[in-house]
C-alpha cells in the first residue's frame, strides 16, 4: 500500500473512531475504575502508550475523545497506584480472573479457504496456516494474513460454552461474577471479579490454567479404566468433575467416531473394527458401568478414547493470559482496530449470540473502496466478496473491515 492510500485510510479511520468516541460510545461501568491502569495504541504509529488512570468514566470518554486510539486496554489488576512506571510502585491489590478464547488457537478446516501466506524473500504464498520456515527458499520472513469467519467464531463460541461450564459446575461461580464479551476479532473475553479469585497469586492461576485445559490429566487416576458397575462409577462421578466430563465425552466418541477417527487417536485396527461391531452393547453398558467388559477392547484402548475426552473435554484457553496478574485486556466497549467492530457483552444465551451482527457499529452509510483481495465474508446479514483487485462501493461497516485488515483502501 501506497503511503498516500494509507494517509487516506488513517484519516478516514480516525473520522469514524472519533465520531464514535465522542457521539456513540456507550460504557458500562468499570469495577473500581480509579484503580486500574489504562494503556492505548495509536493510530498513526501504532505505539502503545500505558502507565494512565482514571478517575470516572467521564474523563475516561474524553481522553478516548481527543485521542483517538486505534486500541484501548485496562489492566485486570487493581493498584494503589495505577499510573506509576513501575510494578512495585503501583502496588498490586488484586486482579480479575480473565480468559481468552481466540480462533486463532483452535485448529479449523476454514483456515485453508481464507487464511493466506507469502514468503518475503523469494515470493511462494499458499493458503491455510503459514509454515515457520518457506517450503521453497528455507526463509523464516514470512507474511501471514489471517482472516476469520463464521466457522471460526462459532469454533471460539463452542470453546467458550465449554469454558462457562467449568466455572459454573467445577468453580461454582454465579452468572453474577461472570461477564462474557465478544472480543471485536476472532473471539471471546470471560471476565471473573470474584473476591476469592481476585488474590490468587500467579501460581495459582497456573493451576487453574492446568485444570481447564486438562495438563497433565491422566485419565487412570480418576479410575474409569477399571471400574465395575454403577454404584462404583457413582462414586466416581460423586468425587470427580472431570472423571463425569470423561465419560460424557467418551461416550460420545463411542456413539460418532468411525474407524479412520479411532485410528487416529491410536486405536488398533482389529480392535477399532470391534468396538464398532459391538457399539451399540457398549452404549447400553456405558453409564452401568460396564462398559469395558466387552471382549477385545484393553485397557490400553480405553485409556487412548478416555485421552481423547480429555482433548474434546479441555478447552483452549490462551494459557498467558489468564496466568498473568499484570495483564492489560482489551477495554470493554472500544473499538477493534483490526476490524473496526467493537468489544461488546453478550447478554442474552451465548449460543444465539451473533458477533457479526451484535458487534458492528458503522452501521449508516456507503463508501468507494479499491479491494487488493479478500475472500467472501459476512457483516450483518450481508455477504460481500470475494474481491481481487477491484473498485466496488461497500456499506461503511464492510469497508472499514477490509481497511483495517490492510486488504483495501479508499478512493
């Protein structure tokens, strides 16, 4: 890009940003807000500025007004001191538990349609993820522009239904303490403020980590591989959340994994062939607690299924994030700069949620846009593209996507 197209999209981003700041910007209100630190990026050299505090939301809005940021971040911590330089000047008091679910974690098939890589060196591009090293020249200089879709949102919505799950049923927190965001990109922010959770140390937090995303758990110890009956899985699922999340799974890999799904998750072959041949017997043992007295299915097998229920049972949480005590989390309400959409609460069931229409705000108006190349792609309950260098006059909200994904600029 030009540096006069890119001079044109800045100032055309900067308008919309600042008329939103100063006009349609509505925030909920900030758990001590005098109390967190704030940081932001620019939008012209996109540096990040951070050491700032507030005292109300009012001189949050005006700051956010004047400025400009292209993003805008609070600290999940509490301290006495918000703005000092340094950690041990701002005394920390405490921090929420945060989570961050992202599509960019989570393996997806709609990664090879629409995600695309370039080597910088010698000019090889592909679709799907981009390889550390180019398979042509060995370079490592390699251009990456990912996209996301509906596909992959619903892949993060997925794993954060799974996340709400642990914190409901193995942390026993009420929908009170929790706060659900779509992050304005590729995913979801889960807030805790908890008096319990707000002074655990970063260990503890790793534990937590652990925990949710199933480290090191081994399925033997909850003792499904040798259980014997119903009274005894009882008791299993009495003392163990995970071993009744286990079973919950495993039951499902039985009713829907075919042969070439067993096989890869190290199932034998001649045992594969028999657990479908016996599927149906399986089933109608499971929750009896018999499940693995079927002939020709060993331990070693139930251990590789119930090793996979762990896997589909995890969820992919962004393991820094959480662990961190000092983090700065994208600020509830401001704009995506990578998207133009915003960070927005979901308040109503997070499974209809719809982030492509929920999290749009340039809403009025059309703008005359050259698009290099983006693939098709959806804004509300329109779908625009594929594009590949060409004029085209899209609604503000499309073109300020593709703009700010550097695939187009303004006429």
């Amino acid at each position: 890009m030009e540096g006069l197209e890119r001079e044109k999209n800045l100032r055309f981003l900067k308008s919309l940003f600042k008329r939103f700041y100063e006009q349609e910007a509505l925030f909920e209100k900030i758990s001590a807000i005098k109390y967190r630190e704030f940081g932001f990026s620019t939008l012209e050299a996109r540096m990040m500025i951070r050491h700032l505090s507030f005292e109300n939301e009012n001189s949050l809005v005006k700051f956010l007004s004047e400025k400009v940021p292209a993003d805008c971040y609070r600290s999940t911590a509490y301290y006495l001191n918000p703005s000092a330089m340094n950690m041990e000047e701002k005394e920390w008091l405490g921090a929420d538990l945060v989570f961050d679910i992202d599509a960019d974690h989570i393996q997806t098939s709609c990664k090879k349609r629409h995600d695309r890589w370039k080597c910088l060196d010698c000019g090889e591009n592909g679709y799907g993820s981009a390889p550390e090293n180019c398979p042509k020249c060995g370079s490592k200089r390699i251009d990456e522009k990912a996209w996301f879709c509906s596909e992959c949102l619903e892949a993060a919505k997925m794993e954060t239904v799974k996340l709400l799950e642990f914190l409901d049923s193995d942390f026993g927190l009420t929908d009170q303490e929790i706060s659900i965001y779509f992050s304005g990109h590729r995913g979801y922010h889960v807030h805790v403020e908890s008096e319990e959770f707000k002074v655990l140390d970063q260990d503890a937090r790793r534990e937590i980590v652990d925990y949710i995303t199933g480290l090191g758990l081994d399925p033997s110890l909850h003792g499904l591989r040798d259980v014997g009956g119903e009274e005894y899985l009882t008791k299993i699922l009495k003392f163990s959340a995970w071993a009744e999340r286990l079973m919950r799974n495993g039951y499902d890999i039985i009713l829907k994994y075919g042969l070439e799904d067993l096989l890869r998750i190290g199932v034998k072959d001649k045992v594969a062939l028999n657990i479908i041949k016996n599927r149906e017997r399986i089933i109608d043992l499971w929750w009896k607690g018999k499940f693995n007295q079927i002939v020709g299915v060993d331990g070693k097998t139930w251990d590789s299924i119930f090793l996979e229920a762990v896997r589909k049972g995890s969820v992919l949480i962004d393991t820094v994030v959480t662990a961190d005590v000092h983090r700065l989390i994208r600020l509830e309400g401001t704009l995506h700069s990578k998207t133009g959409f915003r960070k927005v609460k979901v308040l109503k069931a997070l499974e209809s949620f719809d982030p492509l229409k929920e999290a749009v705000v340039f809403k009025r108006g059309e703008v005359r846009v050259h698009v290099y190349e983006s693939p098709d792609f959806r804004v509300g309950d329109s779908v625009f593209g594929p594009y590949s260098d060409v004029d085209v006059e899209l609604p503000i909200s499309a073109a300020v996507l593709l703009i700010c994904k550097g695939l187009a600029h303004i006429i």
